[in-house]
C-alpha cells in the first residue's frame, strides 16, 4: 500500500469522495482548493483530502474508504500519513467535521487522537440542498474535533 499525491481525479475517485460527502458541488470545491491523496495497492482503496484554513491550521474535509477494504485500519493509515504531511508543512492544528449522528467517524477520529471542540448546529441544513440519512437519523449538526500537532 502507498500514499501518493493526486493531481487528477478519475472515477474511482470520485465514487470514494462522494460515498463520503454526497455534494458533488462541495467536493468539486474543496478538491481544486486542497491537496488529495489517494491510498493504493493495485487499486484506489482509500481517499482524503485536505484543505488549509487558517494560518498553521489543515482541515480534513474528506477520508473515505472502500465499503469491502473498511475495517483494516487503511482510515487510520491515511489519518496518520495526514499528521505527517502537515506537520511538514509547518502546521500546528489538523481539524475534522463530521456529521453528529457518524458513531464510527467519531471513534475514528478520537482514536487517532482528535477532541471535540464545538457543534456547528444545522451545518448539514444549510449547506446541503437534500436532507443526509446517517444511522437512521436526519443529519442536522456537524461535530467540530482537533488536534494539536
């Protein structure tokens, strides 16, 4: 396995960035704006990207992995090679939203090391044209975590 830069994004890349952010438009967005990388072996198994947002601050706007490669751990792999990257870039604070009713991405997340920092209420609502089912529920607000690098 190996994490490369991504210059271009093909299909198979598109399938992962939008199995995790169903806004083509946002993704589209954040994409020409940040840098993507994309984990492989023979093929695309996983996918992130990450935006800069403040000064010393990056912001992981997307980490999606494929459905029949979840649970190896590749999330965390591209969560860590993230840490690197940025503390080479000379960046102090990685942040991460993700949607409040996302059990498994919270777990992720705080695993690797994240802490909850605030709600954006009724994120989801304002930002997204149709209404996200997530676990069940209608995704209204968006979890807030970082880390200190």
């Amino acid at each position: 396995m190996k994490i490369t830069p991504i210059t271009q994004l093909e299909e198979a890349h598109y399938e992962l960035l939008l199995d995790a952010d169903p806004s083509k438009k946002l993704v589209d967005d954040y994409t020409q704006r940040g840098h993507v990388f994309a984990l492989t072996d023979s093929e695309t198994v996983g996918i992130m990207v990450l935006i800069p947002t403040r000064p010393d601050t990056l912001e992981l706007v997307n980490i999606a992995v494929r459905e029949d490669s979840r649970g190896k751990g590749y999330a965390q792999k591209l969560i860590a090679f993230a840490f690197e990257f940025a503390k080479e870039q000379g960046i102090k604070t990685m942040e991460v939203g993700t949607g409040s009713t996302g059990y498994e991405q919270l777990h992720l997340y705080q695993k690797c090391g994240f802490r909850m920092t605030w709600i954006d209420r009724d994120f989801f609502v304002r930002h997204y044209d149709e209404e996200i089912i997530d676990n069940g529920i209608v995704l209204n607000d968006m979890v807030r975590l970082s880390i200190d690098l």
